[in-house]
C-alpha cells in the first residue's frame, strides 16, 4: 500500500478515513470503479489490483448497490429478438 493526497470537501473529513478493513476494501472499489465504467480496466483488473477474485469483486459491487449489468431492459429485449432472429 501508499498513501496518496487528494483534496476533499471539508464536510467528508469524517468519512475519508476508512474505520476497518472493509470499508478500505469498498472505498478502493469505489476508487476504481470510475475507471471500469469508462472501460479503461476491466473488473477482473480492477479485482488483481484489490487482491480479489472477480467474482469477489463483482459481489462487493452488488453489496454497494452498483450493478455489474447495466443494460437496460429494453436493450436486453432487442438483444434476446436479434438472437432469435439469428437463431431462425
């Protein structure tokens, strides 16, 4: 581990220091997840770099209310009406 600066409103002062090692584990997901969403790692880069398992990882997310499917239902519907079009 390195400790690194970053500057904060001073109202989360409070929460910027994680109190165990779980909330530390979430915070760093946290950190990360940005980057996942914008496709620059992957979750399973994102988990080697937390020393997790992706799958770990993944259910850490769903823990913290962050989805690891995003697709809507919608785009689910087209998708599943192009495999059966595909499939016939």
């Amino acid at each position: 581990m390195t400790a690194v600066s970053i500057k904060i409103p001073e109202t989360m002062t409070e929460y910027a220091e994680p109190k165990d090692e779980s909330m530390l584990l979430s915070r760093n997901a946290m950190i990360l997840y940005p980057y996942i969403q914008n496709e620059t790692i992957s979750f399973g880069k994102a988990a080697q770099i937390l020393g997790l398992h992706k799958m770990d990882l993944i259910t850490l997310y769903g823990r913290l209310g962050v989805p690891y499917f995003t697709q809507t239902a919608e785009e689910l519907e087209n998708d599943v009406n192009t495999l059966n079009s595909l499939m016939f």
